[in-house]
C-alpha cells in the first residue's frame, strides 16, 4: 500500500504541467465538454465561429429586424381596405371553408366591415385605418406586400412556417439561416437575437438552429409575459466571483480545452464549442451595455412610447432591437406575443380589442423606423412587419374574425426596397390573394436575395440530403426591388 503511493507521488513529481494537461484533459477537461455536445449537433458542427462571410453577391441590407405580430392583425381592418366589403357588410356568401372540420365544405358567412375608418396618406396615397396612425406618416418608405399567402391554417403550423419553413418538422430558423450564410458584424454579441419570444406556437423551434451548428442559434432575450424592463440575458453575469477570478478560470479552462482539441486533431464538435465558450465570455464584457436603455435621451425615449400605459413595454423592446442592430447584430425579432392559449392579434369574437393592440405598437412601431432612418440605419437594415396569417373578411360569432392564410398583408421598409410602393392584391373583400401573389415561401427567398444570399445555395448537408430554407420551392420577388 505504501510502496503504491510512492509510486503515484513519484509519478506526479515527474509530470510536467504541460504533460498532466494532455493526460487528464481526457478526464476532468473531457467530462466537462462531454456534457455540451449533444451527439447529434456535433455531427452537424462543421463550420465553427461567427466571423463575417462573404454573400453570394452584393447584398443591399447587412441586417433584419423583424417584427413579429403574434396572431394575425387582419389586413382588412388596417391595410387593406375594400370598399365592396364595406357596400356588402351584413350580406351572407358562400364560403369555403379551410379549418379542421370545414376544409373544403361551403358555407354561409356574414361578411363584416372595418371597424376602423381609413385615411389616405402619403404622396403615395396608401390607405391605412386609423388603427396605425402612427406608422401611416411613414407609408412614403413603406413597401407594402397585399397577396400574401402561406400554408397552415392555426397559430402552430403558420407560426412555425413562418419561421423555418416548415409546418411541423424540426428545421433551422430564418435567423439562423442568415447568420449560417453571412457570420457577425460584432465578434462581442450573439449574431441572432430574439427579444421576449412566446414559449407557445413553435416555442423554441421558432428561433432554433436545428441541424445547424449551435453556433447560429437565436439568443433569446425575456419572454412573452415577462415585462421588457426585466428582459435580459439570462446568466450573463456571476456575482459571485470578481471579474478578475472569472477571467482567470476562464483561460485555464480554454487551455484545458484547446489541448484536448489539439490532441482531437482539430474536431470541429470541440472548436465549435470552444468558440462558445469564447463568445459567452465576451458577452459578459458587452451585451448588458447594449441592453441598457437609462443611456437614451428622454426624447428619444418619448418616441418610441416608453413611459406611456398601452406603449412603454413593446417600445422597449423595439428600442433594444435598433440598439442590438446599430451595434452588429444581424438578425434581430421583437416579438409582440403572450403565454395565453390565443395570441394577441387572435380575435375570434372580439375584433375591438385589435385597438388596444394597435395602442400597444403603433407608437413604437413608427418611433423604431424614424430612430433608423435619422441615423443612417434604415438604408442597409430591412424592417419586417407581420404575422403569421391575416383574418377573414366575414364575422365569426357576432364581432369576430377567423384565420385567414388565403390572402393578407405585410410591410417591408428600408434595406433594397421599393419605397412607397404597395404590391398585390386580394379580391375585392379580402379573402384570397389575387394579384402579385406572394408565398411564404417567396418572402423569405426575396430576405435572403436582399441580404446577397442565393436561397438555392444557401443549402447544410443533413441526414444525406441538402437542406435550405425554402425547401424546393420559392421565388424572388424582384418587382419590390429599389
């Protein structure tokens, strides 16, 4: 028993440090990492890191905030005004229907008007209701998509497809996508960040990297039904221990690593990871200065409705969102959503309460587009506005609205598109898009195209089949290009 132990101390007196690193870093070094790589996000980690990336060809945005209208603002009480549903309101159709249960049957329905007025602004002469009167004084930049159309019929699926796609499979998210193709303008921050995002409808899914590299997962910031002064990055910060100390521990645990990764001979699962750690280290040192909104000017504040009942949440988020992008993020969502089992925007019989909706992102909606545009942003930024589907133009139950994926509005502003420019239609109530039709599908090809990425090239390799975004479908819609 004595001559084992002699035998072991002897060992250690004889062992370099250089040499107890490489031998143990198998060990205590491995255990550590084994913990982090899931097996099956390793064998997808092939490209490591977040440095910038070349574009297939010269982009005309270098970033994209999207804001997300969780279930479905309808088009025919804000942007979309048709006079024939206003002549015919009362009036009783054929329908044919797209839910579960009434998929392909046709019934009576009775056609319901706006509730809201609408207003021509704009030398373009755009009609919004005056749900939105603050982003209608910005119709002049505005390019506004009519023919939308898209695939699922609930919140679930459309949500999911509007995020990655898909309807109901596992597949990376638009922001993953891009940061996948173009890498970061800021080596200090996440490429893809994603502020107070609903736990429901996709969950996760919606900002997830899938099968892509961990890396170019979204970071999410808050959550929906969390108020945005409180929405930060979880564990940013250890308060328990000086900067100083976590720096030092930090370095000795990237050498443990690095010599295990030397010994791997380069392993991409081990340097992606490597590089994770680096990042996460780095945010410490900067993202809680990002996120932090006392620095702004009370003026700037005002705009975009922070101190003001209905406005003061959503516009804390937008005005993250713009200082995430102005300090490199590439791909930035803000999130107007909650935990209840229906969506803000989902009124099935009580289409009013759309107004305390619009109260709530009107003002700091219009406040994040004028904030860009006087600082230069909103040239190379492309703003997305939208939700999932849009609502029909016939009532449900006495004041409501039903999903409608048949034909609804977005708007795109900034980055390559046209300005005051409104494409496509529906028919004359609304219901399905008619005219310069644009699919899901289509819209995030035409992201991509804006962003200098070729949607069909942008492919990962998975399960032995290339995957992209768009799947085999999709078309660039070159009609709204600047």
């Amino acid at each position: 028993m004595q001559q084992d132990n002699r035998h072991r101390n002897d060992l250690v007196r004889g062992m370099s440090r250089r040499r107890m690193l490489r031998q143990t870093a198998c060990g205590f070094g491995g255990l550590a990492l084994a913990g982090l790589l899931n097996e099956d996000q390793a064998s997808a980690a092939k490209v490591s890191g977040l440095a910038p990336k070349a574009p297939h060809f010269a982009p005309k945005a270098k970033r994209v905030i999207f804001i997300f209208m969780q279930g479905g603002p309808s088009h025919v009480d804000s942007f979309d005004y048709k006079d024939e549903l206003v002549k015919n309101d009362g009036k009783n159709i054929d329908f044919v229907g797209v839910r579960f249960g009434t998929f392909g049957k046709k019934s009576k329905r009775r056609l319901m008007k706006p509730l809201w007025r609408f207003k021509k602004y704009g030398q373009a002469g755009q009609t919004v209701s005056e749900l939105f009167p603050h982003i209608a004084q910005h119709v002049d930049d505005i390019c506004l998509l009519k023919g939308m159309h898209t695939n699922g019929v609930a919140h679930g699926p459309s949500t999911l497809f509007m995020h990655t796609g898909a309807t109901a499979l596992v597949r990376p998210s638009i922001g993953s996508w891009v940061t996948y193709g173009l890498g970061s303008e800021n080596k200090n921050l996440p490429a893809f960040v994603t502020i107070s995002p609903s736990a429901t409808k996709g969950g996760p899914r919606n900002y997830s990297n899938a099968f892509l590299p961990t890396i170019y997962q979204g970071v999410p910031i808050g959550r929906a039904g969390l108020s945005a002064k409180l929405a930060k990055i979880a564990h940013i910060s250890n308060p328990k221990m000086e900067l100083s100390d976590q720096r030092r521990q930090f370095e000795f645990m990237q050498k443990i690593n690095r010599v295990q990764l030397e010994a791997a001979q380069g392993d991409d699962r081990l340097d992606a990871t490597i590089k994770s750690y680096e990042l996460a280290f780095r945010m410490q040192m900067n993202a809680p200065g990002v996120l932090e909104l006392s620095g702004e000017d009370e003026a700037t504040k005002e705009m975009y409705g922070i101190g003001e009942k209905h406005s003061d949440d959503f516009g804390r988020q937008c005005l993250m969102a713009r200082r995430l992008s102005e300090a490199g993020v590439r791909y930035v969502q803000i999130n107007y959503g909650d935990e209840s089992p229906n969506p803000r925007w989902d009124q099935h019989s009580n289409m009013p309460a759309h107004m305390n909706h619009a109260r709530a992102t009107d003002k700091p909606v219009a406040g994040l587009l004028t904030d860009l545009k006087r600082r230069g942003l909103l040239e190379d930024t492309l703003v997305w506005w939208g939700g999932e589907f849009g609502r029909t133009p016939f009532a449900q139950g006495k004041n409501g609205r039903d999903h409608n994926p048949r034909g609804f509005s977005i708007f795109l502003t900034g980055g390559g598109v046209k300005s005051g420019f409104s494409y496509g239609e529906t028919d004359e109530i609304g219901h399905y898009a008619v005219e310069g039709k644009v699919h899901m599908h289509d819209l995030h090809a035409t992201i991509l195209h804006l962003m200098g990425l070729d949607h069909e090239k942008l492919t990962y390799r998975s399960a032995g089949r290339d995957f992209r975004l768009t799947d085999v479908y999709g078309e660039v819609v070159k009609e709204i290009m600047a």
